[in-house]
C-alpha cells in the first residue's frame, strides 16, 4: 500500500482512518474476535459482510493483521501483527475523547474508563497480554488478572448490575 503523500498522518489515515476498520480492530483487539463469522456477528454496529471482507483484507495488506491458513472446511484466524499491537495507543486516544465528549451507554463504556482510570502501564500491559495471544510471545509475569480479563470483569460486573 503506497500512501499518497510522504505525511505521516495521511500514510496512517488511508488505513486506519476509515470507520469500519477501527471497528474491526476493537473487536479483534478487546472482544478476541479472530474468525470472519465471530467478526460479523458480534459486531453491535452491524458491519456488512462485504464491507467486512474488504476491510480485512486492507488490514492484511497493511501489514496490520495476518491471515491464517485455513484447511479445507476450516476457517482461517486472524492475528494482530507488531504493527497492530501498536494501534492500541491510538484507540486507546480515540476511547478517552469518546469519554469526554461523546455520549454513551454505561455498559459500552466501562472498559475505557477501566483503561483510562489504570493509565498507560495498563495500556503497556495489554498490548504485552496480546503478543502473547497472537505472536505467541512468552508471557511476561504479572501478579492478579490478566488486563484482558480485568476489562472482561468490568464489563460483565457493569451488566449485571444493570439487569
């Protein structure tokens, strides 16, 4: 992919500056979404399998998820790349604004105020947690929940409390 200008911010804004992929890596980053169909459907936003497909297969081409080979019958898995990984700063910004100055319902947002509230070690431990899960990077020891599963409390603690 050869952006259109030398400018940093539009090299990064013709891969990730469209909506659907950002999604895409929400749900592959916080919901550990790695197949097409989990993707599809657990999308609250409701993508289109069209838009889906094309949006994976930029990020693929971008160097920013790897496709897994699928046998015969089986699905392939996507992975985050290093590349990947490092979005999480930018959703993690993109989360705090939304905090700030977007509505929202309590439930969809209590893992960025998790995020937000644990500040930037939080963010360096998440992004350790996913080299784990998909570049198969040794685990880095940590005492307690994993920062996957801390989001994962939150938000199901946040859902129980509403019902």
């Amino acid at each position: 992919m050869e952006p259109r200008s030398g400018c940093p911010i539009n090299a990064t804004i013709e891969v990730l500056g469209d909506r659907w992929a950002l999604l895409v890596l929400r749900d592959v980053i916080f919901g550990d979404r790695r197949y097409f169909r989990a993707l599809l459907t657990g999308s609250i936003e409701g993508i289109a399998s069209n838009i889906l497909s094309d949006r994976l297969v930029r990020l693929v081409e971008a160097g920013i998820l790897t496709r897994g080979t699928a046998a015969r019958g089986q699905r392939a898995r996507y992975s985050l790349t290093e590349a990947g990984i490092r979005t999480l700063p930018i959703l993690y910004a993109l989360g705090n604004w939304g905090l700030d100055w977007r509505p929202g319902t309590e439930e969809l947002r209590i893992r960025q105020q998790v995020m937000r509230d644990a500040g930037p070690a939080f963010v360096e431990e998440l992004m350790d947690e996913l080299r784990v899960r998909h570049l198969d990077a040794p685990p880095k020891p940590h005492d307690g929940p994993s920062p996957l599963e801390r989001l994962s409390a939150a938000y199901t603690a946040e859902q129980e409390r509403r019902d």
